[in-house]
C-alpha cells in the first residue's frame, strides 16, 4: 500500500465522559469535547434501580448494586477503548442518602480506579439548572428534576439561580408509600417547606426526569404530534396540570393502550404525574416546557470558560455541523452568504436574523445525496439534527428554509407537499413564506457560484418597493447565466418585486 493510500493514524480525540449514577439509572455518555454545544457520541443507560429499596430499608438494593458494577465496568472498558481520559463520575440521590452509599463508592474506587463525586441535592439542582441554560433557554423560569430518590425545584431569575431545594419525592420513595392519598400527603408535606414556591407562580416550568420526560412521551402519543421530539416539547400551564391529573389517577393497566408504553414505565410516570400535578395547582405554571438537556449537559457547561458560557448554543452547534459536513470546510463563506442575503430583510427582528445566520451555516449540509432526495432529507434531517437553543417551531422554520434551498417546493397547485406536513401544524402560512424567501436567496447564492460562496462578495442584493435587483461588479460577468436569472425570477416572485439583473 502506498503512503498516499495509508489509512490515517489513530489520533485521540478530546473527548469527554460523563457517568450518572442514579436512583433509577447508570449512564454513560461521552461528548465531542469542552464545547457550547456538546455533541453526544455514545450515550447508553442500564436500569440498575439502586434506590428501589431506599425508601424502605435506607440501603441500597443488593442486586442492583451488583447490576451497577457490571455496567461500571462496561463503561471503564469502553473509554479505555475510546481512549477517552476526561471522565467524571457524579452520584445523586441513592448513593449520598444510602447507608451503604460509602461502600458502594470505595468498591467502584478499587475494581476501576474510578473516582466518584457524591454531589448534594443543591449542587445537583445547580447543575440540572445549567443544563437547561445551557439551551438557551430559561433564563427566567423554575425547573424541575424529577428522579428516582429526589425531585429538584430551581428558581432562574436573569439567566441565574437564585433559589433550589432538594426534596426526598422521588419515584421509589412515592412508590414505597401506600396508596395515593399517602403519596399527595407526602408530596405536599415537603412541598409546604419550600418557602420559595410563591416566586414560582405564573412563570414557564422547565421539567427533566426520566418519568417526566417519560410524560412528554405520552403526550406526542395521544395528540399525534407531527415529529417525535422531546426537547422542548409543551404545553400550557393548565393542560399540563390536567393531563399530569388523568394519568396520576389512571391505572397503569388502563392507561397501557392510552399511552402507548409499558406497564412497568407507566408505573413510574403515574407517581411523576401526581407530584407534578400537586406542584402546579400551586404555582399554576404559564407553560410546560421538557428539557432533552439537564445534569450531565450541566456537568460539561460548568466547565468551560465564562467567554465559551456566553456563545450562542445554536450558532455554535451549526458551525459544528457546517465544518463537518460542507463542502470547503470555511465558515467565513457561510457569513459571507449571511451578509449578503441581509438587505431582503430589512426591519426583520433578532429572532429572525439569528434564524438565517444558523440557516446559512447548515446551507451546505445536502450535497452529497442525489438531487431528487435532497430537499425531503433536508427537511427532515434539520428537524431532528442535537441543537442546543431552538424550540420545534424554529427547528421547523430551518428546516423549511433547507427545504426550499434544494429545490423543494412549498405549494404546487395551491397545495403543500407531503413531506412538509409535520412543519403545518407549527408554523403559519406567512411563516412559511419567509423560511422560503431565505431557501430562494441561498439556492440563488450557491447557483452564482458553484458553492464557492466567497464570491458574493463581487455582487450585491438591493431591495427597492418595486424591485430586487442583482448588481455584478465588472469582474463578476462570468456569473451571469440563464440560470441566475430563473433563480433571479423566483426569489423575486416570492418577495413580489420585479427581478433586474444589472
């Protein structure tokens, strides 16, 4: 084999690992790196169900100890293989309230060498809240962790934590209570000691928590929700409190069918409802909003540098994407098509512009499939790529701007396209309109220049209440085409102007 020909060296990568040791699960994640927006590039969970006897015995379950140490060792063995060396191996409820937690550590410390930090319930409602900030999101809002031995309920105030507790309600612990009228007497006992929940009233609720999360499930399920996606999945304060109320009275036998999930999850989420719904009747949320983010997306954003903290999560992940996945690997190209494309869009908000500069990055992102599947691979791959900082109406904006960028139609004959529909039901017409107009602009730009986008800067857009026209410089008539000007022709329709090339 020829030098040319010889496969690369195997370098290390700078990746991360976080393991979570729960109540309910052990899980292994490893991240792309210290970053804005982390990537996950191995993430895998074993139900142990270490604290299924705490609220009874105050130990650790012997049998699931035994299954947490076989998945430990898993975990040691597949970083050793990844070459991975940043590890950090937090335990919450079940370790730092058992008996026998310290026991369980020291074992963990001797087979692996593995160093476990047993965080507090504050310091883990502190990092759960970084979690949620860390998308972009919540900078005023309470969240909420509901887990296996705790729940932890975080005040947010400008984008800082200004208040958190940590309860002993989680769902071993309700379970373990007989009946529901001991389980609501319990949830309401400690929830009467929080003296912050006053200040909770009226705003957005943030939830995380396997079973909470397990709820957000449920819900797309029953309302056939367009596209399975829980990050930021909602729903309005009183809808929430109404659905958390008919799941906490239903059997798990009669909801099976409702839900679509198993007895033995449903079991799980049955308790998670009741606390939720006790929670809202007194604080009467604005929104329910669920977070795919949460401690170990906490545990990474801690860590970086107060300058990399303040980084736009959407911005940050798309230039990930884009230097992935684009063609000449230059994200100064990408701003370029940015800045070129801003003049049709005078007078459009933050909102806005922050939307076509994170489109602009994912622009590139189509080319090597054939061209009859691009524009539908598109659509559908931008509505469920791992961003950090954008909810499902965002998503689906983006993923009609790339949508139309390749080729892709939004009406013919008065009619939207099939593959398009799950955007309908979260997006208006007018929206759609505008995705479009920015999918024209940049399909006009990669057609100027092959994709080579550094040569916009040899043309300029103008916008007048008439026209759109298209200024070449006198080095830039080689980009004139016939094919400009149907592209030409398009956008202006869209943008109802006449097309002038000059």
């Amino acid at each position: 084999m020829s030098e040319q020909q010889a496969p690369a060296k195997n370098i290390a990568k700078n990746y991360v690992a976080i393991i979570d040791i729960g109540s309910n699960a052990v899980r292994l994640v490893v991240f792309d790196g210290l970053n804005r927006a982390p990537f996950r590039i191995h993430n895998e969970r074993t139900i142990c169900n270490l604290g299924a006897d705490l609220g009874r015995t105050g130990y650790l379950n012997p049998d699931s100890v035994k299954k947490a140490l076989n998945s430990i060792r898993r975990f040691s063995g597949l970083l050793a293989a990844m070459k991975v060396t940043n590890v950090r191996a937090v335990a919450t409820a079940a370790v730092r309230d058992a008996k026998d937690g310290r026991d369980f550590i020291d074992t963990v410390q001797k087979e692996f060498g593995l160093r476990i930090e047993v965080i507090d319930g504050e310091e883990e409602a502190r990092i759960s809240a970084l979690g949620v900030l860390a998308n972009g999101f919540g900078r005023d809002c309470v969240i909420g962790d509901f887990g296996g031995g705790s729940m932890e309920l975080i005040v947010v105030e400008n984008g800082e934590v200004k208040h958190k507790a940590s309860l002993p309600l989680g769902s071993h612990r309700l379970q373990a209570e007989k009946g529901r009228a001991a389980r609501v007497d319990m949830v309401e006992k400690h929830l009467n000691k929080v003296g912050f929940l006053e200040s909770c009233k009226d705003k957005d609720f943030y939830a995380m928590g396997g079973a909470w999360r397990s709820m957000a499930t449920a819900h797309m399920h029953m309302s056939r929700y367009p596209f399975r996606l829980l990050d930021h999945y909602q729903m309005s304060g009183k809808k929430a409190e109404e659905f958390a109320s008919m799941l906490a009275k239903g059997t798990p036998a009669t909801l099976e069918k409702t839900v679509g999930m198993s007895k033995k999850r449903l079991r799980d989420i049955g308790v998670a409802a009741l606390a939720m719904e006790s929670l809202f009747k007194k604080i009467k949320p604005l929104r329910l909003i669920f977070s795919g983010t949460g401690l170990r997306e906490g545990l990474i954003y801690d860590q970086l540098a107060p300058a990399l903290q303040q980084q736009d999560g959407l911005i940050a992940g798309c230039a990930k994407i884009a230097l992935k996945i684009s063609r000449f690997d230059d994200l100064k190209a990408f701003k370029t098509l940015s800045r070129w494309m801003t003049p049709l869009f005078a007078g459009e908000d933050a909102d806005f512009m922050r939307l076509m500069e994170a489109s602009c990055l994912l622009s590139d992102t189509g080319w090597f499939e054939h061209e009859e599947y691009q524009a539908a691979h598109a659509f559908e791959r931008i509505l469920v790529l791992p961003f950090y900082g954008i909810d499902h109406p965002g998503r689906a904006f983006l993923a009609m701007t790339q949508y139309v960028r390749y080729k892709g139609y939004v009406r013919r004959e008065g009619h939207y396209e099939d593959v398009i529909k799950p955007a309908l039901k979260l997006l208006a017409d007018r929206v759609i309109d505008r995705a479009a107009t920015i999918g024209l602009a940049q399909r006009m730009g990669y057609l100027l220049t092959g994709g080579a986008l550094g040569l916009l800067r040899q043309t300029e857009l103008e916008l007048t209440p008439k026209q759109l026209i298209l200024k070449l410089n006198e080095n830039a008539d080689m980009l004139n085409a016939d094919v400009i000007k149907d592209a030409m022709l398009a956008l202006a329709d869209k943008m109802r102007r006449e097309a002038v090339i000059k």
